[in-house]
C-alpha cells in the first residue's frame, strides 16, 4: 500500500549514492524531504501525483538508504550546493534534463539552491514551510532561536549532537513529529517506523548534523555571494498556517524578495504539510505544475 507501483534504486553521482523510488506517468516532479524524515515522507501524496506526473521521491544525501559521505572542516559535501547537484544528476540519469521539483523543510532549501544553481533544469518549483536560510540568520531574534534551537544544537562540534541524540535517537525523532505538527496531527505507523529505523543509524545522525553544519557555514557563504539573484522560474510557496514559520514571517513578502514570480498560502496544519494535510498539497501541486 506504501509506493506500490513505485520501482526502488539506486543512482551514483559524481559525489555520492542517491536512494530513490519513482513511478507514474508525464512530466517529471522531484519530490524532496525533510528533517529528520526520508523519502517516505511523500507515501501520503506521490500515488496520487504519479497519475499525472512521473515522480521521483529521492533520500537527500545522508538521509534514509542514501550514501553519507565524510564530514569535512568546512562540510561542504554537505551543502545545499552538492545536494542539489545530486539531484540534478540523479535526474539525467533517469532522462530527465529539464523538471518539476518540490521539497519541504530541508529540501526545500535544496531546492531553493537547485533553481539558483541549474535555472535552465528547474522549470517551476514548490518551496514547503520554510523561509530563506540566509534571512532566517539575518533575523535571530528570542522566537527563533527558541522554536528553531535545533539549528544552533546541531551546528555543535566534538560530536556533541551526535552524542546526546545517539542516547535514544528514537525519542528525539518522535519529539520532533510531535513538537512540529499541529496538535492531533497523526503520523501512519509504517512512515515512523521507516523513519526510525533509518535515524537510528549514527551515521546518518552524524550526516544529518553536518547538513545543519552546512548551513550555518558554507551555505551562508553561497547565499551572500548569490543574494543579487532571484530564483527566475515561478515558485509556489506553502507553510503551515499553524507552525514556526508562519507565526515570524510575511512568508510570501520575504520569499519575493528572493525569486521573481512567486504566489502561495498557507495550509491548516503544522510543519509536516504533506503527512498532515495530503489532499491540500496534492491539490496546490497538481493546480501549480501543468500536465504538459
């Protein structure tokens, strides 16, 4: 019942191994997850989406069956740069030169990266409950650093992080889905279980924490350098009317300040859109990216 007519495998890029499930029919749509989930994230949306789309549910470097590569001082194998380049290659590699991409928490950074890196690949995009990294920096106040503590947690070196969520790594990530969704939002079983049996590897924590490292470091570095730009294809932008990002931001007022055509709202629900509110994002993604 979980990506039945989906086919699962595996892609090697220049830098890494992808995970990936895909199936369906018509333009190709890039679905990308967030922390601290996999691909499995989308089990709620991508069946119905591949009858019209042909969909590819990828594991973001470091995350769930996908490679995760050596930490370096700079984690730069960690940035949004080279996870965006995996997918711009997991893409040809299936046949595809040009594309529909959506992600949500952290890959909807990835994405925000690939339509700045690759516009002539991205043909539209759909950025889920985020604002940009580099104004979510520019503007640390009390509200962020507490309902986002995690970005300063995770940035921490002498595998710190890695230690303290080692201890129980299946209670941090049931305190995550609990602390981000709404309140009675439910998860389906099967996804939780996924999602533990792949966070509890200390590899992918250790991974997963130098993609936060990433973040705060050399993605900053690339957002600067890139801040004239704006993302040139239109983007769809969805939050969680009753999460973070919502409750701090103008969403849509900071994100057109950062891409030229941009249009959204937001849904009833917490972080998790896609896991609590399916037929919403199926029906915005359906209505944004067109069949032909």
């Amino acid at each position: 019942m979980y990506f039945d007519s989906f086919s699962g495998r595996r892609v090697e890029t220049g830098g890494t191994r992808i995970f990936l499930r895909c199936g369906g029919n018509g333009p190709p749509l890039l679905l990308l997850h967030g922390y601290p989930q996999t691909h499995f994230m989308w089990h709620r949306v991508a069946p119905a989406l591949a009858e019209r789309y042909f969909v590819v549910c990828a594991d973001l470097r470091g995350y769930g069956d996908s490679q995760k590569p050596a930490s370096g001082t700079d984690h730069e194998a960690y940035s949004k740069r080279e996870m965006a380049r995996d997918m711009v290659e997991v893409m040809s590699a299936l046949g595809h030169e040009r594309f529909f991409v959506a992600g949500h928490d952290r890959g909807a950074r990835v994405t925000h990266r690939m339509a700045l890196d690759h516009p002539e690949r991205v043909l539209r995009a759909c950025v889920m409950d985020i604002a940009p990294t580099l104004h979510m920096f520019r503007h640390v106040d009390k509200a962020f650093a507490t309902g986002y503590y995690h970005w300063f947690f995770l940035v921490q070196g002498d595998g710190l992080p890695e230690h303290m969520i080692g201890a129980d790594p299946e209670w941090y990530l049931r305190r995550k889905l609990a602390h981000w969704s709404a309140p009675g939002a439910e998860f389906d079983p099967a996804a939780v279980a996924e999602y533990v049996r792949c966070f509890s590897d200390p590899d992918t924590i250790r991974a997963s924490c130098e993609d936060y490292r990433a973040a705060a470091g050399i993605d900053l570095e690339h957002d600067e350098a890139d801040r004239g730009r704006l993302v040139e294809c239109p983007l769809l932008v969805l939050w969680g009317g009753r999460g973070f990002v919502h409750r701090s931001y103008d969403v849509l007022g900071v994100w057109r300040d950062y891409a030229a055509d941009v249009r959204g709202e937001a849904l009833d629900c917490g972080h998790f859109l896609p896991e609590e509110q399916p037929e919403a994002v199926i029906a915005q993604l359906k209505t944004f990216f067109p069949e032909q």
